[in-house]
C-alpha cells in the first residue's frame, strides 16, 4: 500500500484579494508610524511652496529654533508618562534665563549656568512635593506655579531684560555662532537630550516604572514600589530640562528676560500629543515627542518664508495640530 504524503501548502492570496490586503497592510502601518507619515509630508509640502527650505542655512535655522523647546517636550513627556502635566515649563524658561544672566553679574560662568539650573529643579521639587507628596492635582499645581515662576522672573529682573556682561561672551558665542562639525551647539544639546530621554525609557528601570505608573498606577503601588518618589522625580527633570532651554534663549540672545517661553508649555505639550502620547498615560516616544516638536517648529519656519502674518499662523498652526491629532485617532479596524 502506497504512503501518502501530506501536503500543507500556505493560503495563497488571491487576485480578488490582493486590493484588501494590500489596504490593510498599509493602514497597519500607517496607524504604527503615522507621526512619520505626517513628518515627511511636512517636509515635501515645505520643500513645493519654498526653495529656501532645504537650504542648509534654513534647516540650522529651523533645528536651532526648535532646540529650546524640543528639549522642554522631552521632559514634558516624562511627565505626561505619569499621567501629569506640567503647565510650568514656560515660566521655567524665563525663571532660568533671568537667574542666569543675574548669576553671571557676580559669579563665574560656570557656576552661574548652575545656579540657573538649581534655582529651577528647586522649583521643579515644589512641584513634586505637591503632586506626590501632598496629592495635589497636576493641572493646579504646575498652574500656580506657572504664575509664581513668572512673577519670580519679573520681580528679580524688574521687568526688564538684563544683558550678559563681557565676562559670559563665551556663552553666547558657543550657543549663538559657534557650531561642531557643522552642527550648532544649541541642535547638540537637543540630540544629547534626546538621546539621554531615550535611553532612560528604553533600557532603564525608572524609565519602565514611569511609562507603569501611566498605565496601571495601581498595580505598580501594590508591587511595593515607591510611586511617589518617581512622580516627583519627573517633575524636578521636567524643571531642569526647561531650564536648559532658558539658557539656549539668554546664550542666543545676549540678554536674560522674563517674557522668554511665553506659550512654550503649550508647545511642549502638543508635540508629546502629536507625537502620540496620551495625556491619560502611559504612552510616547522620545522619538515621536522629538517629531512632533520638529513639525510645530517647520509650521511656523515655512510660514515666516512665505511672509504669512504672525496671526494667521496661530490659525493654521491649529489646524494643522487637529489634523495631525485626528490621523493619531486612526485605529486598527476590528477583524
């Protein structure tokens, strides 16, 4: 009697079939990556309305502009990971530039920058304390202290700008002309933190336990880890990554003001959004936060190069936040 072989062959897809399935692949991916998806666009759209935006001089431009406020979503990221906000960074910003450029009026540079540095994880730890250690709500505590900040700045520079005297030129000749193969100072610190962020929620053990503590605040509290220590450690990294983005503004410009990062918390929190965090928690990239600050700063770059006004900007600067936000709300259909 003849044995007879069993043959299992792989379903083959048929011609009626092919369209489907070649349109599910493509929404899988484009829910996967769809921060990229809008990146690129931004960069071909930018690319067909001016010639000067691939200009390497406008591409310095663009990633030194957004390297402040890049660096401030990063930590803005470790702060929503929680389930947080920080409505703080802004005033940050500008209590950081004003102590800076105070601090180099009688001390050396490097213990000016951190002094300036200091004086803002201070701030950052009042947070903290507040949020973990006393349970105050996130929106009320970075609230009042977004006001308390400010008012800092305001009432240590009177009101007006204070300029960087001979002994801190350095400063402002590294972070305002000064470049390392190329690549300007201000763009490196971003990359550095980036990098830093990156590292730190991929292969490190307070990065897991924050993106936990978003995702099941419960659970990680009932695994006997110390939750409030690490919520209040995010709050004083937020601070001192805001702070940092203070020194590039005082270094770019010469002068310390406490108007600097008006609206930056914003900013900050929108590109963790469009880069796909959710504000409830528990999900974002450092790369997607990343992303998502570098189309904020093309938005407004392209429109400065087409001479659009700055109010009109604001309106379709919104917009196209919807319309990002609306392509993250994109979801795997059911099977």
């Amino acid at each position: 009697m003849m044995n007879r072989k069993l043959i299992t062959e792989a379903p083959v897809v048929g011609p009626a079939e092919l369209p489907r399935t070649i349109v599910r692949t493509a929404s899988a991916l484009l829910v996967k990556y769809n921060i990229v998806v809008v990146f690129i666009l931004m960069v071909i759209v930018s690319s067909m309305v001016s010639d000067v935006f691939m200009t390497p001089q406008n591409i310095s431009n663009l990633l030194v502009q957004v390297s402040g406020a890049s660096i401030a979503s990063l930590g803005m990221l470790l702060v929503i990971l929680t389930g947080g906000i920080d409505l703080s960074v802004g005033s940050v910003f500008a209590l950081s530039s004003v102590v800076l450029a105070l601090s180099t009026l009688r001390f050396p540079l490097a213990l000016a920058l951190l002094i300036a540095i200091l004086v803002s994880c201070a701030s950052g730890s009042l947070v903290g304390y507040l949020v973990a250690g006393r349970g105050m709500a996130p929106f009320m505590a970075t609230l009042a202290f977004m006001t308390i900040d400010r008012g800092m700045a305001f009432i240590l520079s009177k009101g007006s700008p204070i300029s960087l005297p001979e002994s801190a030129s350095a400063l402002n000749t590294v972070f305002g002309t000064e470049s390392l193969l190329g690549v300007p100072y201000p763009v490196l610190l971003m990359f550095v933190v980036f990098v830093y962020v990156l590292f730190t929620l991929r292969f490190s053990v307070f990065g897991r336990l924050i993106v936990g503590i978003g995702s099941n605040e419960t659970a990680v509290l009932l695994s006997g880890i110390q939750v409030r220590r690490y919520k209040f450690l995010v709050y004083v990294l937020s601070a001192g990554l805001s702070a940092l983005g203070g020194v590039i503004s005082t270094a770019r410009t010469g002068v310390g003001s406490p108007v600097v990062g008006e609206g930056v918390e914003l900013d900050a929190i929108a590109a963790v959004v469009i880069g796909g965090g959710s504000l409830m928690g528990g999900k974002g990239t450092a790369l997607n936060t990343l992303l998502g600050a570098l189309i904020l700063g093309m938005i407004g770059n392209i429109m400065n190069l087409m001479n659009v006004p700055g109010y009109p900007q604001e309106v379709v600067k919104g917009v196209i936040i919807i319309v990002a936000l609306l392509l993250q709300g994109i979801r795997r259909p059911e099977s």
